[in-house]
C-alpha cells in the first residue's frame, strides 16, 4: 500500500480474510476497502466497509471504517447529509467533508446544528468545524455564539475559539460580549480569551475598572501568563486593595518577574505583602534570588520578615544558605526555625551540620 501497488495488497489481505480465526481480519476488511477505494472501486469499497460493520460490530476499526464511508460515498458523488445522519462520528465526518467541499452548503447546516437538538459533542465539533473556516460567515456564526445564540456551555466554547483565532474583529465581539454579559463565568471565559490573544491592553483595563474583585483578579492572573511584566508594575502601584495586590504578586511569580518581586520584597512597606512577595521568591530558582533572600534576612528585625525568608530558602531546598544563616543566628527561637527546616531536607549540608551541632 505504502508503494501504491494496491492490487497485489488486496491479494494479501484476502488471503488473511480468509482464514477468517485471525485476530487481524477487521484489519484486513478495513484496509482492503482503503485499497478498493484507491483503485476507484468504490462499490466494492462500500460492499466490503459493511462487511466490516456486519461482522465485528465491537471492532476498534469501526470509527476509522465510518470516516472511509463518507470519504467514498463523498468521492462517488453520492451526498452525505450531515443533518440525517444518527451517529455522531458519522454525523461529524460528513460534516467535515462537507465543509472542505462545499463551505456555502455547510454553513447553513452548521446553523441549524447550533440552534437544534444534537448532542453537546456534535455542537462543539461542529463550533470547532467553523473555527478552521477563513469564512467571514463562518466568523460570524461563531460570534453570534460568543454573544450568547446558543446554550451557555456552547457559548464559552465560542469565546474561546475566538480567542484561538485571534484578530482585531474577534477581539471586538469579545469586547461587545463582555460588556452585554451579566454571567460571571463569561467573563472570566472571555478575560481567558484575551490571554490566549495576548490583549495585555484590555486585561490592563479591565483589572484596573472591574468592579467584581474576582474578575478583576483573573485579568491580574491573565497579565501574569502573558508575562505583561510593565503592566503588572503599574497596576501594582496604582492598586489599593491588598488582596489584589497580592493577586498581582502571584501574576509576577507566573510570569517569571524575579526583578521586581525582589524589589518589592525589599522595599514593600506592607508586612503581608512583603512576606507573599519573599515566598514567590522562594518559589523561583532564579539567578540573584537566594542573594536577594539572604539580604533580606540581615537586614530586616521583623521575625516574621525573617521566618518567611527562612520557608522560602526551604522551598528552594537550598540548605547551603540556610546553614550559613543557622550558623550566624543569635535568636535562639529563629536558629530552631531553621534547624527544624533542615531536619526534613535530604542533602549532605543539611546532614553536615545537623552532626555538628550533635557534637
């Protein structure tokens, strides 16, 4: 087959019918259509896909059959409706083929498919069919679906396809969606649509002039997976909840801003955001941030600052710098602290010392 001699691969494969015990024969039935249906046969092809289903109706070739089905009958001439078809595969395959070779014809079933009783599975395909179109009417069915056309669980899969396709169109029908939408979980599905699209610009907005203080965390958490690092800082700045700032701590640490959480776990006058700013560090293994921690540690008189630089260098499992630190603590209470850290970490520092003060 791989050579195209598909007459000498038909005399293989009836062979193996033959011998009819074989575990291989809904193989061989499937792959001798495949060959019928190259050689231009396509009533034989057909006539040997039912055999297929007739006789190994639990077959794991049945779905791969199916899609051959439609590719012949399609080939043949002979219209595939996907709207008359009951089983789903069957139903998205005709579609499919549909779709590649007659968009005009499809779109309207499409539609209809949308708006009718199908089942969820048939719908998102058929939405995830449109998605793949350069259509502007199929653009349009999608967006009608992101506003709302259809059931709520259709209407994020549109949203997100929309945020896939990206474009300054699609971008205004998420705009249009949002500001029409009273549901919170639209929102937050079309605040992930501007991650995906890389809209820094309206994720900025939105986290500044959301009222609803979740949405307005997930715009913070999607400017974080779009490292909008410059973003992030100005909102920090200009931000006056707490919880949102800390919100804002979080999207650096995704985003991988090292910098600025170093110099916001040095300068931050807010003890709370402090410490969150000190254990997103100890998250990070990035070069200058066990620097930045033990800095931290020798120069703030905040036990609490300095237990929350101890759990971050534990997070980091760096038990070279908390030996060190161990070893020039005069607080007894904070040399425990870190003592107990090393306790649990398996590394020969930690070992080392833990022999030393045995001794």
């Amino acid at each position: 087959m791989e050579e195209g001699r598909f007459e000498r691969a038909i005399e293989s494969l009836n062979r193996v019918i033959e011998m009819k015990a074989s575990t291989r024969t809904d193989a061989a039935l499937y792959w001798k259509a495949y060959s019928l249906a190259k050689l231009g046969q396509q009533a034989d092809a057909l006539k040997t896909v039912t055999d297929l289903y007739e006789k190994f109706g639990n077959s794991r070739w049945l779905k791969e059959a199916k899609a051959l089905e439609v590719e012949i009958r399609q080939a043949s001439g002979q219209p595939v409706r996907p709207e008359s078809q009951n089983d789903d595969d069957l139903k998205l395959y005709a579609l499919r083929g549909l779709m590649n070779s007659d968009p005009d014809q499809a779109l309207p079933i499409i539609e209809k498919i949308l708006s009718g009783t199908d089942s969820p599975k048939v719908k998102e395909r058929a939405l995830f069919v449109l998605s793949q179109s350069h259509s502007p009417r199929a653009r349009d069915i999608i967006a009608n679906a992101a506003k709302g056309s259809v059931n709520p669980d259709l209407q994020l899969k549109a949203i997100h396809y929309l945020g896939i396709m990206g474009g300054p169109e699609n971008r205004q029908v998420l705009v249009e969606a949002y500001g029409s939408s009273k549901d919170p979980a639209v929102k937050r599905s079309i605040l992930r649509s501007y991650g995906i699209a890389g809209d820094r610009e309206r994720l900025l907005s939105i986290a500044k002039g959301e009222t609803d203080p979740a949405l307005r965390g997930e715009a913070v958490h999607q400017l974080g997976i779009v490292h909008a690092g410059a973003e992030l800082s100005q909102l920090y700045q200009t931000e006056s909840s707490a919880e949102v700032k800390k919100r804002i701590l979080q999207a650096m640490f995704i985003g991988g801003d090292a910098d600025k959480l170093i110099e916001l776990a040095k300068g931050e006058r807010d003890p709370e955001l402090r410490k969150t700013a000190i254990h997103n560090l100890g998250l990070m293994k990035r070069a200058g941030t066990t620097e930045a921690l033990t800095s931290i540690y020798a120069s703030d008189t905040s036990p609490d600052v300095k237990k929350a630089v101890i759990n971050a260098l534990f997070l980091q499992q760096n038990a070279t710098a908390l030996v060190t630190l161990a070893r020039a603590e005069k607080n007894t209470e904070l040399k425990k602290e870190i003592v107990q850290k090393l306790s649990v970490m398996k590394s020969k520092e930690a070992t080392d010392y833990l022999l030393e003060l045995l001794k």
